[in-house]
C-alpha cells in the first residue's frame, strides 16, 4: 500500500501539524471504494448497524477475517455477489443506505490514522481508484479539516493519553 502522510497530532496537546499542498474531495456518486475494499468491522460498527435493525448475519462476512500479527482485530463487511460491492451500497444511486451509521473505516478512507506512543500519524492511502485524492476542488488537508472531519477519532484517543492508558 504506497502512502503518503498528511498530518501527525499530539495526543497530550492536540497540536495538528499537516501537509496542506494536499487536498481530498469524495467524489459524490463514485462508489468505488465500496466496491474495491474489504471494510473491517468492529465490535462497535456491528452494533451500530444492527440498531438499524439489520441482523448481522446479514452485512458480516465470517469467512473474512482482519488480523494484526496473531491478533483478531475483526470480520470483513459483506459483498453482494452480482457486483462484488457492498452489501449497503445503493446499486441505482451509488450512494450508501446507512451513511451516517457507517463503519468507522468507512468513515476514515482513504485516511489512514496509526498511534505511535502520544502522536498520531495521519496518511492517505493512494489508491489509483480513488478519484478524490488530490482533487483539484479538493479541500487541503489543515488542521481545521482533519479536527473537524476527525475530531471525535482523536479526542477518543486524547482522552486515553491524558488518563495515562495510551
């Protein structure tokens, strides 16, 4: 997976430091990291969806695992065999049925956030499907974008730092 970093954040000060020269916009309608992605879910995404009333028998894939090392981190979401997309992906809009209820991997692609001690290192996956990355109306990558976008993800892990269970 080439990647390129576009923010780190101290977890103890909340300071952003980013790469504004890049700019992300999702592309409405393009659907295409619904179709060429295996989304992880959590325990957390499972539960979510289900309030929805879904049963989860019918968006987890158990034949799919996500590991790192020997660690279990979760199942893979479900794809509809005619198209091989998601299961929650509209196939007439292009558009996701449970948006706002969606997978946090979901929510952070093409972001990828990894924790080193008490920073948090942002990257963007460079996928050459993704037509957003590097956009030309594209929004750059600030510290008011990735706080506002991803503040909650960060404030999670703020919290954890500042009580001393990073």
């Amino acid at each position: 997976m080439e990647k390129r970093w576009v923010a780190t954040v101290g977890l103890e000060t909340l300071e952003v430091e980013t790469d504004p020269t890049f700019k992300f916009k999702c592309v409405e309608d393009c659907g295409r990291c619904c179709r060429e992605l295996e989304i992880p879910l959590r325990d957390e995404d499972i539960e979510e969806i289900e309030k929805l009333g879904y049963s989860a028998w019918e968006f987890v894939d158990y034949d799919k695992a996500f590991y790192r090392g020997d660690k279990f981190l979760g199942y893979a979401m479900k794809k509809r065999p005619f198209d091989d997309a998601c299961v929650f992906l509209d196939p007439e809009t292009n558009r996701c049925r449970i948006y706002r209820h969606r997978p946090l991997a979901c929510r952070l692609y093409p972001f990828v956030f990894v924790k080193h001690g008490k920073k948090m290192e942002i990257y963007v996956k460079m996928d050459p499907f993704c037509p957003g990355l590097n956009h030309p109306e594209g929004e750059p990558v600030t510290p008011e974008f990735i706080m506002r976008e991803y503040g909650d993800v960060i404030m999670r892990y703020h919290a954890k730092v500042v009580k001393g269970n990073d």
